[in-house]
C-alpha cells in the first residue's frame, strides 16, 4: 500500500488551496488571469476545445507530446515510429478536443487513453471496444471542484509514483506500458494499488450525482 | 438493477493499459457500461496510466510541433449520442444491431449462441439459454468471463443477475443453470476451448467453436 504515502483527501474542504472554487472557476473560463499549475493543462486544454487556441495547444505539445513519445518507447515502439504518434496523438487531442471533460479526467489521463488506442492501432490491428458514452447532464459549466481534484489526482499520482521503490514503480510502470498480460497483474501481488481507493469514491460520488 | 459481482482489478487495469485480448475487453467494456462502481474503478486506474505518462519524457527532433500545426484542420464536431437500445452499445458494435440483429445458431435442447467477430486470442459469443435450463456441465482451461444481458442464472458458486459478471478460472468445473421465468442471455469469453464432461458435447466442440 505504499502509494498511500501521498495522502489522499477526502474531503475537498481538507485541500490546502484553491480557497474559493468559484473564483477559480471565472480563471478557467476567461483565461485572464494566471491559473495556478495545477489547473494549467486543464485550461490550456479547455482554450483549445472552446477557441481552437494554437499557442494553448503549443503549449500542451512542448509538455506531453515528449511524454507520449517516452510512454510509447518504454511500450517498446523504436524513436522514429514513436515520435510519429506522439504528432499524430496530439493532432487527435486537437481533432477531438469536444470530447475532452476536465471534471472527468486530468489532460494526462486524457492524454494517455489516447496514446494507449494509438498504441493498440500499431502493435495488433485489432479494434479496442469502448464503453458507452455517458450522457452526462448538459450543465454549461463544469463544477470547479472537480477539475480542480482530478489535476490534483494526476499531481498526487505521479508524486507517489516517483517516491515509491524502484521494484514497485517498475511493476506498475511495466503494467501501463503494456508489458504485463492480465494473468501476470493477477498473478502480481506487490501492485501498490492503495491511494486510488479514494479516488474511486470520489468518481462513484460524481457518476451518481450526474446521473439522477 | 443491483450489480452484486463486478470486474476484477487486474481485469480493469489490463483493459485500462490496453492489453487484454479483444474478446475480453469486449465484456469489460460492456460491463463499463452497465455499472457505475466498475466505471470509477478504471477511470481510477486510467489516471495511474495518466501518471505514468507524466514520468515518461524523451526529448523530441526538432521541428516536431512546426509539423503538427501545420496539419491541424478544424476539429471534429461531437456526434450526437447513439439512441439507447436493449443492449449496450460496444456490444451493438460486434453484432451489427441490436438484440433482434443477432444471428443465432443451435446448439439443442433450446440453447443458442452467437459468436461474435473479434482477433485471435479469445472467443466472444453471445449465449441464450431458455428459463429453467442448463448449460452442460462444463470446465476451463483458460480464464472465462460471463456477463448476464437479460434474466439471471445459478451455478455451484452463486447467483448471477443481470449486469453481474461470472469471472472463472481453471478450477472452475460449473453447470450454469437459467433460472425460472425469464430467459437467461449472457456475453461469455474465453481465452481457451472449454472442456466438456460429456461425449457428446465433446465431439460438437470443434464444430461449434464452443
Ligand atoms: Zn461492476
């Protein structure tokens, strides 16, 4: 249970900052104001979904399309071929960018569904089925909060990630690289899987709101 | 509708890392779809995918974004939902339409199945089995997932209704029963043949790819 060492709040009263998720909310909209780090990718990403904004996307590609470029070479694609389909995810990021929710998932979890799909299109030729889109209710503005808690989500990830020992971060990254089949992640015992339990019921709280 | 057994963990993380076999991400997929519980639980898993991503950086060649911009066109309008129809979606996309699109064969004694197009590696079929009839006996040599559409069945484990999903593994020797007053119709796939205890069923096997 070791990526239980980044405490996860559970409340979003227990958070240190933002104080107030409302003024929070007219930075996003407006993108006037500087917007703290961990809700940059989030409104970069909404500036190039609601005004198609070529130097917001610039500004996501210098962050990720590395990143992707990374994930797809340790998934064992060779540099050329993986720079390739970073472009080609992040002109997808561009291309479908009316799909992207921030209340529903951080820019890198966007980010890496999409690397993944890519991924799967090179390595089988086999179609990967998706669950049912959501119909989620047609509120114009997405509750703060929770864009807010799913950036941070990605922030407390990637720092428990990093302090967790080498044995086990490699477990877990040798899983999402695709490196294990679903046999050796059942078979895999040490998978610090503790943190996202909170998570869990923060995304079950949302689903069913939305949904009633 | 009440989910009592849901997908495993190790099963939403390799659908959510991309490696599970087609025909197994076919039922996880349409599970998704059904239950909220197991949807948080791989957006759950979808975000350490998204932290992993975060960690991984090689440098780019340069010029790599000037290509990128010089290519984006203007982005694609959302498609309008598809309209709600008996089954799930995912699954409507392997049968072509919805329930009254599936093409049934025989299998005797009132038992149907389908078995849908998906890559090698894995089996998935759709099964009809008539209110209050068995499934011969039968045991595994791979994983088996079973995910009930409509109606409910019993087996020596438990009861399975509809929505809940029936993960077995090798020791698993079962005789999934349909139960009383309503057809059962299930998603089932396997990663290898199933054994049959029976002669008979085993000699229909390669026949009917069961
Ligand atoms: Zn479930």
């Amino acid at each position: 249970m070791l990526l239980d060492l980044a405490p996860a709040p559970m409340t979003y009263s227990a958070m240190p900052s933002p104080p107030n998720p409302r003024r929070q909310a007219r930075f996003v909209k407006a993108r006037q104001a500087p917007v703290t780090q961990d809700q940059d990718w989030a409104a970069h990403m909404i500036a190039v979904r609601d005004k198609q904004d070529k130097a917001a996307f610039a500004a996501l590609f210098q962050h990720f399309a590395p990143r992707i470029k990374g994930f797809l070479m340790k998934s064992g694609t060779d540099a050329a071929l993986a720079e390739e389909c970073a472009q080609d995810v992040m002109a997808t990021l561009w291309n479908k960018a009316q799909l992207y929710d921030p209340a529903r998932a951080s820019v890198a979890t966007w980010v890496f569904t999409i690397a993944r799909n890519r991924r799967i299109d090179i390595a089988r030729r086999a179609k990967r089925p998706e669950p049912e889109l959501l119909d989620w209710a047609q509120d114009d503005a997405p509750d703060q909060a929770d864009i807010y808690e799913a950036a941070q989500e990605t922030k407390r990830l990637t720092a428990a990630l990093a302090d967790l020992p080498e044995k086990q971060r490699a477990l877990i990254q040798r899983a999402f690289y695709g490196d294990l089949s679903h046999s050796e992640i059942a078979a895999e015992t040490g998978l610090p899987l503790g943190t996202i339990k909170s998570r869990i019921r923060l995304a079950l709280d949302r689903l069913r709101q939305k949904m009633t | 509708m009440t989910i009592r057994h849901h997908l495993s963990d190790p099963l939403l993380i390799a659908y959510a890392a991309g490696t599970l076999p087609e025909a197994f991400s076919l039922v996880v997929a349409t599970h998704v779809s059904m239950c909220d519980d197991c949807r948080a639980r791989l957006g759950a898993f979808e975000a350490v995918g998204g932290a992993v991503v975060e960690s991984s950086s090689v440098a780019l060649s340069a010029g790599c974004l000037e290509a990128v911009l010089a290519r984006l066109g203007t982005p694609e309008p959302v498609s309008p939902a598809k309209p709600k129809g008996q089954l799930p979606t995912p699954l409507q996309d392997y049968i072509g339409g919805d329930l009254a699109a599936v093409k049934w064969r025989r299998l005797g004694m009132g038992v149907r199945q389908a078995i849908l197009p998906t890559s090698k590696g894995a089996i998935a079929r759709l099964l009809y089995i008539p209110a209050g009839q068995a499934v011969p006996d039968h045991g595994h040599r791979g994983t088996e997932l079973t995910l009930v559409l409509q109606g409910a069945f019993r087996d020596e484990t438990d009861r399975f209704g509809t929505g809940d999903v029936e993960i077995s593994g090798q020791e698993l020797e079962h005789t999934p029963v349909a139960e009383a007053g309503c057809d059962c119709i299930c998603l089932a796939a396997t990663d290898a043949p199933l054994r049959f205890n029976a002669l008979i069923p085993r000699l229909l096997q390669p026949l009917f790819r069961i």
